[in-house]
C-alpha cells in the first residue's frame, strides 16, 4: 500500500497576503516619515519666526518713546526690514494712545517668503516713559 507525503509548507495565497501586509506596513512607515520632516521643517521656520519678532520687540522696547522706530505717522508706517540670515521680513505697526493714552501699540510680524509660508505675529504695548 501506498502512503501520501504529507508536505508543510506555505501556499500561494498565504505568501501572497503576508507580501500585501508587509507592503501596506512599509507604505505607511514612508508616509509617516515624509510627514515628519514636513511638520519638522514648518516647526523649524515658525521657531525662527517667533524668535525674529521676540528680537524685534525687544530692540523696539529699548527705544525711546519719541524714536522714528515708533512713529505713527502713516507715511512711516508700518515699518520693515528684511533679516539679513533668513531672508525674512519682519513689519510692524504703531497705533498711538491705544489702548489709553500716553501709550503705543505695537504689532510686530514676520512673514515667511515661501508659498504658503506662515506669518506669526506679537503684540505689545509701550508706555511713555515716567506713567
């Protein structure tokens, strides 16, 4: 009498559906790495942002009240300038006795020059000196 080999082993179809399991996991782990470095760069620009308008109040803080850097007249308003590093523009606006008098607001922004980039935005008061 004849015995039959019993043979293990996977078939085609086992083989087959463990290759489209391991494909769908290594797609997402690619998608989820472009991802990454996308979010990672927009959250290096927006920290370079925040940091350039932080350093421009900062140096507008330490002006005098009465200095050209805070006037409100609308010919010089608002004013700008580009960072020399990153190619940014950074602009900001001074509103007189807002919001009580004897006082200055300054709105200062930064605006990223690429599509879509972000624009981030402080905002502060500046007393007259001696209130």
């Amino acid at each position: 009498m004849q015995t039959l080999r019993k043979e293990d082993g996977f078939t085609l179809i086992e083989t087959l559906s463990a290759m489209v399991i391991l494909t769908i996991g290594i797609l997402s782990y690619f998608t989820l790495q472009a991802n990454m470095l996308r979010f990672n760069s927009r959250a290096s620009t927006m920290t370079q942002a925040s940091s350039l308008v932080a350093s421009q109040l900062e140096i507008l803080r330490q002006e005098p009240f009465t200095s050209t850097k805070l006037d409100s007249n609308p010919l010089n308003n608002p004013h700008s300038r580009v960072d020399a590093q990153t190619g940014y523009t950074i602009r900001w606006t001074v509103t007189d006795d807002v919001p009580v008098t004897g006082a200055k607001r300054i709105v200062a922004s930064v605006t990223v020059p690429v599509p879509g980039g972000p624009t981030v935005s402080f905002d502060y008061v500046k007393f007259k000196e001696g209130l």
